[in-house]
C-alpha cells in the first residue's frame, strides 16, 4: 500500500465493545387497577467503533503546520519518486504538505474497527396507567432523555455522511464530543382501549339473539398518539479548505440564535445568515450537531376498530379496519442544511407516509 491509502486494524485498537446500563424506578399504585411509575435510566457505551470512512485520518497534518505562510501546496523534489509506482508518490515532484505528513509514505492513513467511540444516556421516564371494568384501559407515557456521543452516531461507515457531522481531527478526538445527531429530548405515547358495551357479556345486549349480536356486538377501539421532538440537524459546508491534508472542517457560527421558533417555515426552517463558510486553514468552530436546530416533530395517531364474531364455538371471525397516520399529518424531512447550497434552509420532502386504511378478514379456530 506504499503510495497509497492504508486501511486497516491493529491489536490495541481492536477492543472488545461493551455497554453499561443501570436503572432505578418507583413504581406506585394509588387507587384500584391505576399505576404511576418514575425512572432514572442510564447507559453507556464504551469502545464502540468509530469506523473507517467517518473516523480521523491519522495522516493529517499536525495543527502547527497549518498555517497560511507554510506553501504547503507547492511542488518541491520528491524523496519518494522511483520507489513508488503509483499514485502521486510516483511524480518527480510532490506537494510540500504530503512530506509534512506523519506517514508521508502513505496518502491516508484510517483505522479500521477502532474502539476508540463513547457514548452515554441519560433519561427521566414516566408511565401512567388505568385498567377499567369491561376490557378498557388507558397508558400514557413520557421520556425526558439525552444522548452524547464522541462518534458519528451509528453512521460511521457510510460514505453519505454529511461532512459536518464528521471528526474534524485525529488530534483532538475529544472536541466533536457533543449532542448525537439521534438524540429525541422529549417522546410522548398516548394508547387506549375501548370494548364497547354491547353484545354477549356486556352491559346492554347481553340477551341479544345471534344475529343482532354478530352484527353490533364485539367491538372494540384501540389508538396509539406519538408525539416527539426532532432530532438535531448537521450544519455543513461543501468545500473544505482548512488544508489539514486529511481532516475535516466545519462551518462557523455567529454564536447568535439559529432557530426561528414559531416564525420557521418549509422555505426557512432556520436562519442561514448565522451561518458561514469556515475561514481557510482553520476547522470551523460548529459541533457536530446543532444544539438547538431541530428536524420536524412527530405527531402521529394510529387507529384501529376490531370486530369479533363467534361462528362456532371453535371458530370465530374477526374483522380489522386499521388506520395509520390517521390525522394524515406531515412529519417533514430534515431542511438542506449545508450552507453552500441554493436551497439552504428549505425542506423538500417528508419522513413519514401519508394516512394508509387496510381492511382485513381473520379468521381464528
């Protein structure tokens, strides 16, 4: 791999992945068939691999060498020309910053399965649930919860990573530290159900004949609401000029108040002019994700309305009208976040589909 780019793995990187979880919970029951539950939730995650596409190029240039003044882009006499045959160690001349490189043999150096990712967890949950006679019950339940992580969140061997939300450099690993770009602070979930009071056994039309029962009798309601924040988005730029050899960089900041609140908009979901283009030979000061940007929150109820009708003692037919998305509510797509882009700013799809009814025929024996 002499002139080219090396990949690949080494004993004391190839650490073992774990994860810690711990918990504790209150559970309590205030009055007949109604529970209240409160929960702290913790977990880490240790050794986890940061990959090799989004991981630190450990062949970049060191921080003092990025400098303006350095002509790291001119040609000078290559050391390397008649022993390597390929790639651009096989010119008679180089560019300065490729000998300037810790391995300057090698065009990039990145470690494969490197245990070098953390993560953590930390959550207040909360349930609420009431039983009723007649086969009726309600539960809610709420998560108040963040998640950090030094990685690139699950996406770190895929090549469509957003610049942005990559390590910025192999020498401080530790300052893309920050919110995970899957981090939902707020998660909701309402769900029901409702056995309506007729038919055989319930409270009116208990001494219903076959056919009325069979036709009113049996059914049952059920509904799931979810309601949940977005998850932060990755400002990014198109063009790197930070001249590290090998490492990324991201936008700058103004420092100033990104997120428009009530005021956004599918054509501005966020303020671009806080946003610009890192300044050359420098990473950019923007994290990984923004803190306080958010793609569009979920409201979504499902529905579904069951029917039981008893055949036989042995078989019996259920029918089943489902609807998902009920309310046929949008959950928008992220917006264009890279600031380079005509369409900064602008969301342009959705993230869930369109209210869908299925009907169906069960039969059971």
């Amino acid at each position: 791999q002499v002139g080219q780019a090396l990949s690949t793995g080494w004993p004391q990187a190839l650490k073992t992945a774990y994860n810690q979880q711990w918990n504790f919970t209150i559970q309590r029951e205030f009055a007949k068939s109604t529970v209240v539950e409160v929960a702290y939730a913790g977990n880490k995650g240790t050794h986890l691999d940061i990959g090799e596409l989004a991981g630190p190029n450990m062949n970049q240039l060191r921080p003092e060498l990025v400098k303006a003044e350095s002509n790291l882009n001119d040609l000078v006499r290559n050391p390397f020309y008649g022993y390597v045959t390929t790639g651009a160690l096989a010119q008679p001349t180089v560019q300065r910053a490729q000998l300037l490189k810790p391995y300057p043999h090698f065009n990039s150096v990145r470690p494969k399965s490197t245990a070098w990712g953390n993560s953590n967890y930390h959550a207040l949950q909360t349930r609420f649930e009431r039983r009723f006679s007649g086969g009726t019950s309600f539960a809610a339940a709420y998560t108040f919860s963040k998640i950090i992580s030094d990685g690139t969140d699950g996406r770190w061997n895929d090549a469509t990573v957003p610049s942005g939300g990559l390590i910025r450099s192999w020498y401080c690993r530790s300052c893309d530290r920050a919110l995970s770009s899957y981090d939902v602070k707020h998660r909701l979930v309402f769900n029901f159900t409702y056995e309506l009071p007729f038919g055989k056994g319930k409270k009116w039309g208990a001494g219903w004949n076959r056919a009325a029962d069979s036709v009113i009798g049996g059914w049952q309601m059920n509904g799931i609401l979810t309601l949940a924040s977005g998850q932060p988005i990755i400002i990014t730029q198109a063009s790197n000029t930070s001249f590290t050899f090998g490492g990324n960089q991201h936008p700058d900041s103004t420092g100033m108040e990104a997120n428009l609140g009530d005021a956004k908009t599918l054509a501005r979901w966020f303020d671009v002019s806080q946003f610009k283009v890192a300044q050359s030979y420098d990473l950019g000061n923007m994290g990984r994700v923004h803190p306080s940007i958010r793609q569009d929150s979920t409201r979504v109820m499902d529905f579904s309305l069951f029917k039981m009708a008893r055949i036989t003692e042995r078989w019996k037919l259920q029918f089943r009208a489902e609807a998902f998305n009920l309310g046929n509510t949008p959950v928008f797509s992220k917006p264009d976040a890279n600031i380079q882009s005509v369409t900064v700013g602008q969301v342009n799809g959705m993230n869930n589909s369109p209210r869908q009814v299925q009907l169906a025929l069960k039969l059971l024996f």
